[in-house]
C-alpha cells in the first residue's frame, strides 16, 4: 500500500516537472524576437583554417557542414576520439570538403586542454576563425581534477584558456575571429565574483540550469573583457543561437520516458539544429562583422543582452578573476600572455 502510494506520488511528481518544464519552455519561445533567421552570406573560406570545438553533434555540427561547404580547412574536436571521427567522416561525405580533421579535446582538463593546443600548434600553421562551441548543461555539481565546478570550466574557464594559449596563432593569422555561443540563458544567472570560488560555489548546491546560466553569463562577459585587448585585425564576439531543440537540455539520468517526451515538445516548439547554427555561421563570414568586436548578436544580428555586458567594470573584473583563477590552476610555466 505505502509502495503504491509512494509510486503514485512519484509518477504525479514527474508529470508537474515536465508540465512545468514545457509551460517555461513555451513562454521563452513565445518571448523570442525573431525566429528561424537564416544566415544569407556567401563568401568562400577558401585558404582559411576553422577551429570548431564540439563539433560532433548540434549546432556545432550543422555550423561545420555549413562552413565546411566554404572550402577551409576545418578542425572539429570532441571528447573522445571515435565521436569526433565518426563526425568528421560525415562532413566529409556531405560536403565533399576533404580538408576535413578532427581531435579529441576535453574541456573538463586543463592538461588535455594544453596538450591540445601544443598538437594543434605542431599540424596546423594557421587559425583564422575559432568558433568556441562546446558546452554542457546538466551536469553534477562537482568539481573538476583541476578544482573547478565542471559546468563553469567547461562552458567558461577552459574556453578561455584554449582562447588565450592560442592568440599567437590568431595573430599570425589576422584578420582572425573568434566566436563564442553564449546563451540568452544568462539572464537567469545568480552570480557574483566570489561564486569563481570553487569551493563556495559548490556549497551553494545551485541547480543544474543556474549553474548553466552563470557559466554562459560569465563567458559572455569575459568576451567584452577580451575584446578590449585584442591587438588590431582580431575580433571576437558572443552570440545567442536560439533555444534549439537538443539533447544538451535533458540529462542523462532522466527517465527513458520523460526524455523521449521532452525531446519530442522540444521539436515541435523549438528550433531545429540547422536553423540554430545560423548566428553561429554569421559570426563566423558575415563582410559586415569585418572589423566588428565585442558585440553579441541573435538571429544573425548585432543585439542587446544582458545589462552586465555593458558594465565596463564588472566585464574587467570578470576577465582578471578568470585569469588568475587559469594561472592559479596551471600546473607549468604556460604563457598566457
């Protein structure tokens, strides 16, 4: 009898979560500026090298076929090998683009982060667009080996480190751009400085989606901090690719059933993976962003976003805090610059 119950209330529970979840989801669709806006321009990246993190799945996936389809020679990663391999091998057919690699990079590991970038530099001589794309959400709340909460260093920290141990490449390479994919979930952050502080964030026991809306608001912020300190023919700019319709929104532990159902609301209200990477692929070509730095652009234009991002003191203090907490967690003499 108390097994039933307790099932009862277990099942009712769910169905409020997903309720609740899919009434949220429809307000942030219907609160949507613009939809689907598709990137228009043409020009060719022939002769250019693309780095693209997570590029095996999502909108990182669809920016690569897209750009791919350029002629440049394009770098994709992901966290292991096979994966990123398998998505490679997809480019390659679908585009007929043969200048096609892939390499396993995990963002959780400043190590592996490191040793990324020492290969990269080895096999490629140039980089003149960095789409920094990789993400997660839904994550534990849970440090990394290097200390950090692994939402933060996955969506913040470690794309800054991979951004700032590969400038001189961009330099050399100039005019060079960097692109990183925010989220308009940042105007959901509950964050302050003293959250860099691993160990009190995590005893904070923030949820997943908080934990998620301060690592993207933070990344955002860090890119107005970088953009101030770029030397002339290096721009970089955050953008919003639209709420997408992708696994990265529903954790692993979920019910086999309310995933599927969740999966199933979501590709009806939201957009496909294809029409989100159309922000994305803009940053990356669009004649009009020649020149164009520290700026946030949604539905493949300049726009507004959070107040914080116009906040010249706080964006400084959110690039130094997120230095020196790199610095403080390397491990060797690495250059940061």
């Amino acid at each position: 009898m108390v097994l039933s119950v307790l099932l009862q209330c277990g099942i009712l529970f769910c169905v409020c979560v997903v309720v609740f979840t899919i009434i949220f989801m429809i307000y942030i669709r219907l609160s949507e500026e613009r939809l689907n806006v598709k990137c228009k321009c043409t020009p060719r990246l022939d002769g250019k090298t693309v780095l693209l993190t997570g590029g095996s799945s999502g909108i990182g996936l669809e920016t690569a076929r897209n750009l791919a389809r350029r002629g440049p020679r394009l770098i994709i990663t992901c966290v292991t090998e096979k994966t990123a391999k398998a998505a490679a091998e997809d480019l390659i057919a679908t585009t007929g683009n043969k200048d096609i690699h892939y390499r396993q990079l995990d963002l959780s590991s400043f190590d592996n982060v490191q040793n990324f970038v020492k290969d990269f530099n080895k096999s490629f001589d140039k980089l003149h667009i960095l789409v920094n794309n990789a993400g997660i959400s839904n994550a534990d709340n849970a440090l990394t080996k290097d200390g950090i909460e692994i939402t933060m260093q996955v969506n913040h920290v470690a794309p800054a480190l991979l951004t700032l141990l590969l400038l001189p490449k961009l330099e050399a390479s100039k005019p060079s751009r960097i692109v990183a994919v925010s989220s308009k979930a940042c105007k959901y952050a509950d964050f302050t400085l003293k959250d860099l502080n691993s160990a009190y964030y995590i005893g904070r026991s923030l949820s997943s989606w908080k934990r998620y809306a301060n690592s993207k608001l933070c990344g955002l912020l860090w890119t107005k901090g970088l953009s101030r300190r770029l030397p002339e023919g290096i721009t970089t700019n955050a953008l919003h690719p639209g709420i997408i319709s992708t696994k990265i929104y529903v954790s692993e532990k979920c019910n086999p059933v309310i995933k599927s159902l969740f999966l199933f609301v979501l590709s009806k209200l939201f957009k496909t993976t294809e029409e989100g990477a159309q922000t994305s692929i803009h940053s990356c070509v669009s004649p009009h962003l020649e020149g164009v730095s520290g700026q946030y652009l949604s539905e493949c234009e300049v726009s507004k976003t959070v107040p914080a991002f116009e906040d010249f003191q706080y964006t400084e203090e959110i690039w130094k805090a997120t230095r020196s907490l790199i610095v403080s967690r390397l491990t060797n003499d690495t250059d940061l610059g």
